[in-house]
C-alpha cells in the first residue's frame, strides 16, 4: 500500500515515465500501472488446487469416514473440526484445522452432506436463564445397537451444559434429570425454558397459557424456579437454540464414532467426562471459556438443602411365584412375603421394594411390558424344599444372562450329579449358593474352585473351604496374672539339637 502511494506521488511531483519509475522503485511497469490507474492494490489471487502435503495418505482415511457417515445416524455424523481431531488425537497428524476443513467442505458438496443454519445471537444475565430439551443418540450398548435419550440442561449465560443418558423419555427420568443437572451446576436458575413436552404440559391452551402435570409442579415448587414454554411447532424450537444446537454438538464431539458401552452408568460417566471438558472451550464472540463464565455464574444460583425426590410409591401384592407387577412388570422378593402386601418405591431407574421399613428387594426398573426381573436368592428358601426346580427356573437362567453364575458352578453341579444323582446335586448345589449369604459370591467362587482342584466334590468341602478364611489364630496372652508373669521364660532354642543331629550324621 506505502508503495503504491509513493509511486503515485513520484509521479504527481516528478512526471517520471513508467520505465523511471519502475527503475526508482524496483518493480515491474505492470504494477507501476496498477498503481497509477487506482490507489489500491489488486487483491490477491488465491491459490488453486494447492498440494497440502501434509494431508496426503489421509485423505482417503477423511473419505473412508465420511462415506461411513452416510450409514451412521443423521444427527451423529463427522463435522470438520471433528475429522481434524481425530486425525491429530488418534493419528498424530501435524496438519492445520483450515487444511481439513477445505477438504472436508470439498468431499461434502460432492457427497451431498452440505448443511448452512443461521443462528441469532443472544444475551442473558448469569444465573437467569436455562433451556431444557431431550435429544437422542445410538449406542452400542453391552455389543447391541440402542437408541439412548439425552436429557440436556445448558445456562445461557455460561453456555455450560449438563446431560444425561436415559432408556425412556418419561416423567421420572426428566424430573431426575433436573435435580442431576442442579447438583451439576451447584444451584438453581431464576427461569428454565421449556418446548412443550407431555412430562411437564398436559394442555396447551392459547397463547402462553398451560395446563401443567402436578408432579412437575411439584418438583418447580420444590426448586422455585419460573417455568417458561416456546410457542409450539418449529417456530418454538428457534426460542431456546441454545440447548438445540447443544444436542447436536455432543452428539458430534463426544459420541462420534457410535460408542461402545456395557451399561448406562458407564455411559453417563462417558456424557459427564464430555461435559467436563466442553468447559474449557470458548464461545465464539464471548471473551471468557465457558468455565470462567460459569465461575462468575454459580455463586449466583439459588442453593437448594436437598434434590427432589422423583420416586412414585405404590402398594402391590405379592402372588404365589413370589412377584409383584410395577407398570405391567414383574419383579421378585423373598418367598416368605408371598400373599404379603408391600411398599414399592418406583424411580426412573430402579424399583426398590420394602415390607414393614425395610428395603427387601432392588431391581433395575424394566421398560416395556411383560418383563419379569427375578433374583435367585428370594427363592432359596424354596428351593432348599423343593431343589427339583432349580435347573430350569427362571431365576436361574436370568443369572446367567447376567454373567452372574460362574462356570464353576456349573463343573460343581454336574460333578455332583455324576456321583450323588440329580436330585442330591440340586440339593448340595442349594446348600452352596446359601453359603454366598453368609460368605459373599466371590468368596464361596473361590471356594468351589478349591473344591474342584483338589477333587472333593461335595458341598460340604466347598463350605469348610469357605469357612476356613473366617479361622483366626488365637490372639497372645496378654493379660496373665502377675504371678505368671514373674516365670515368663524365652521360647526354646533347638538350634543345639540341631547340631547335635547334624553331627551324629
């Protein structure tokens, strides 16, 4: 630009020819004429079809990934800025971020994946304001393909945001989500705004008026907080973007490739650890990280002395397969409490059930309907009498299932059957699993092992083993009386008959 201006000024002053002033000013006559037809210089040309070497082999490994994203879940597929994190993370690559981009915007367009939004900026006071939504994501979950949902919780202020991973959208997984997120964030915003979800709205009348579910009202009551709901349609989903945009942005940096978990509290762990560290990004247009903000947010928040408390109760009876229905399933207790009536206490992921205050059964809470969750050890009792119905009881083979019956068991049994018959065998195998009361599964496991090793097969040996872990030495005389005291003598020395021995030889 200086240039440009000087040359014009030589020849305003001077009235130098192009030739001179190509001369004083070590430049081509093309650009002596650029300057002298305007005062700025041309733009520059970019470059076309640059090499990017750096990129090289990895381009088909780029291609390899989006063309596999055309199988995967719409809303979980490979953004940019994700391939070059992969590509940096998983492959060590030293290349730059605006490389990858530009081959990552080439490959879309020729795959048809172009995607542009517009999104409205927004301001809010800290502590003020939060958005709540649901979203969806797959999983392989213990080596099966399952459709999980997403609570989600985001300040708009911070742009923090927490979630959680749920089976179902019902009331109780949404209520419990908030008193999770509110124990994430420390504390209580002044409004949270809602689309119009059936867990919190039962009708939705003109204008912003709502007819609310009473447990929601419950739990707002609880946290007093204002409940604020979008206009319904898609119009709606544009007044909380914020938490919107959110979902997508987890699905795309935290469970991209699809992720491979064996529980839902290995994956909330996963979704916790995502949120975690999303608090150290920056915004874009925001001069603080998330964190910062949020350190500026949290002593703001309303403390709550405790969280809601979501579980539903209900009083069932037991019938004579000692099983109780919750929601159209069925879940065991101990056989005594058959003909019983007892407490059910119904949360979004567990059915505890209880008789006369005291908790007798805990079962992870079946979705759908007709399911039955049996546990072995409530029907022992019974068993003990009628050991016949063992080997194909449901109880059983729902153990099993669950990896809970180890194959020693299994080795015992039918070692058992070859020398006492099969009903002596169903029997001692009774009298073992009543040893994991007493003794705990991994200790009666180790037992049977022992058991088998050294050829008794039989059950009492699998409890002398069992037992034999509880035999302590007899502690040392440390009270004796005085006058017993006064004749403590050393303990004795065979070393001299040691030698005496070693010498005769």
């Amino acid at each position: 630009m200086e240039q440009f201006e000087q040359i014009r000024r030589d020849r305003e002053r001077e009235g130098l020819s192009v030739r001179a002033l190509a001369v004083r000013h070590g430049v081509h006559r093309r650009v002596v004429r650029q300057a002298l037809m305007s005062a700025l210089p041309p733009a520059k040309r970019r470059p076309v079809c640059r090499p990017a070497p750096k990129l090289g082999e990895y381009r088909e490994l780029i291609d390899e990934w989006l063309i596999a994203d055309l199988q995967a879940p719409r809303k979980q597929r490979h953004t940019a800025k994700r391939v070059w994190r992969r590509l940096v993370d998983e492959h060590g690559v030293d290349v730059a971020e605006a490389t990858v981009r530009d081959h990552v915007r080439k490959r879309r367009r020729e795959l048809g994946l172009s995607v542009a939004e517009v999104f409205v900026p927004q301001v809010h006071a800290p502590a003020h304001t939060a958005e709540v939504d649901w979203g969806q994501a797959e999983v392989e979950l213990a080596g099966a393909r399952t459709t999980v949902h997403l609570f989600f919780m985001r300040s708009c202020f911070s742009g923090a945001a927490f979630s959680m991973a749920s089976p179902v959208e019902t009331q109780q997984a949404f209520l419990g989500g908030h008193a999770e997120a509110f124990g994430w964030f420390g504390g209580v915003f002044g409004e949270v705004r809602y689309d119009n979800l059936t867990s919190a709205v039962k009708q939705v009348l003109k204008g912003r008026r709502r007819v609310e579910s009473d447990r929601f009202v419950a739990m707002r009551s609880h946290y007093l907080f204002d409940s604020v709901f979008t206009t319904p349609g898609i119009k709606g989903a544009h007044e909380k973007g914020g938490v919107e945009g959110e979902v997508g942005r987890l699905r795309r940096n935290h469970l991209v490739p699809v992720p491979q978990v064996g529980s839902f509290q290995q994956l909330n762990a996963l979704l916790l650890e995502g949120c975690e560290q999303d608090l150290g990004r920056r915004i874009a247009g925001r001069p603080l990280t998330v964190a910062q903000q949020l350190a500026v947010e949290r002593p703001l928040l309303r403390e709550v002395a405790e969280p809601f408390d979501a579980t539903e109760t209900a009083s069932v009876r037991v019938d004579a397969k000692a099983l109780v229905t919750i929601r159209q399933n069925r879940y065991s207790v101990p056989v005594f409490l058959a003909g019983l009536r007892v407490a059910a206490a119904i949360g979004a992921t567990e059915i505890a059930i209880s008789h006369q205050g005291q908790v007798v059964a805990r079962h992870e809470r079946l979705h759908g309907r007709f399911g039955t969750a049996a546990r072995l050890d409530h029907y022992l009792e019974l068993l003990a009498r009628k050991p016949g119905g063992l080997e194909r009881s449901l109880p059983l083979a729902q153990e099993r299932q669950r990896g809970a019956w180890p194959g020693s068991f299994d080795e015992l049994w039918q070692a058992l059957k070859q020398r006492y018959g099969a009903s002596d065998a169903a029997r001692q195998m009774v009298d073992v699993l009543m040893l994991c009361r007493e003794h705990g599964p991994v200790r009666v496991e180790l037992a049977v092992r022992g058991a088998l090793a050294a050829g008794a097969i039989d059950g009492r040996a699998v409890a002398v083993l069992a037992r034999r872990v509880d035999t302590q030495p007899p502690p040392p005389l440390t009270d004796l009386d005085v006058r017993l005291q006064a004749h403590d003598r050393p303990a004795p020395d065979l070393a001299g008959y040691d030698e005496l021995i070693g010498g005769g030889r």
